[in-house]
C-alpha cells in the first residue's frame, strides 16, 4: 500500500514542476522516489525522493555550439576569485560576464585563466572548459 501511495504522490508531484529548476528537482524526486519504492520499498522511496531532487537540482550542461563559442571568443578581461569555481555555486556578483549571443540563457568569463560558461541572471556556474 505504502509503494502504491508513495509512486502516486511522486507522479503527482512531477506533473507541477512550472521552471527548469524546479522541473528538474521536481523531477528528480519523483523519478528517486518510484525507483527507491520498487527496490527498496518506503525508506528506498523517502531516500530516493531526496537523492533524486538533488541530482535533478544540478545545472544542465549548455549546448554543444555555446561551449564551442566560448571557446573561440577572445578571451575578455581575466578576474581572479580566491575560492574555488564549483558547476551550480554563483560567482561573486563583481565578476564580469560576457553574454553568448546566439543564446541569451548562458554567458562567460575568464576566471584564474579558465573560461567559464554561467547564467548571467543568477552568476551561477554552468561549465568550466579545461
């Protein structure tokens, strides 16, 4: 009974997702908690749901053409930030970014001599192009 209403809550729950992040853990979740259910019953459904939800939070890697054009860009201006650049962390909100033409949803920069691939609304960190 548990499995049945814990599938039924977690489908639920993924059909409300309304933006991409919130799809995405939304998502997540439901898609943890149905695989936690059918292996590991209520706790497997409980400990997939919040596993889910995270993996499905982190940041989908931009397209394969925005990667290849930062990479072609001259490189703008280099800031040094002291603490490490981690995917999904935002950078500090003096770094300068660089908005990608072609797809206003990403933009760049050059930090500590890597090219960096953010969403310039938030500074989150998309990618970072070794």
């Amino acid at each position: 009974m548990y499995k049945v209403l814990l599938v039924s809550s977690a489908l639920a729950l993924s059909s409300f997702a309304t933006n991409a992040l919130a799809d995405g853990a939304v998502t997540g979740a439901a898609g943890g908690a149905i695989t936690g259910a059918i292996v590991g019953g209520p706790v497997g459904a409980a400990i997939g749901g919040v596993a889910g939800g995270v993996a499905g939070a982190v940041v989908d890697p931009p397209p394969r053409e925005v990667v290849t054009y930062v990479q072609q860009q001259p490189a703008p201006t280099a800031s040094v930030v002291q603490e490490p650049i981690v995917v999904g962390k935002p950078l500090p909100a003096d770094v300068i970014v660089t908005p990608v033409p072609d797809n206003p949803k990403y933009a760049y920069t050059v930090i500590n001599n890597q090219r960096v691939i953010v969403e310039p609304s938030t500074h989150r960190v998309v990618q970072v192009i070794e």
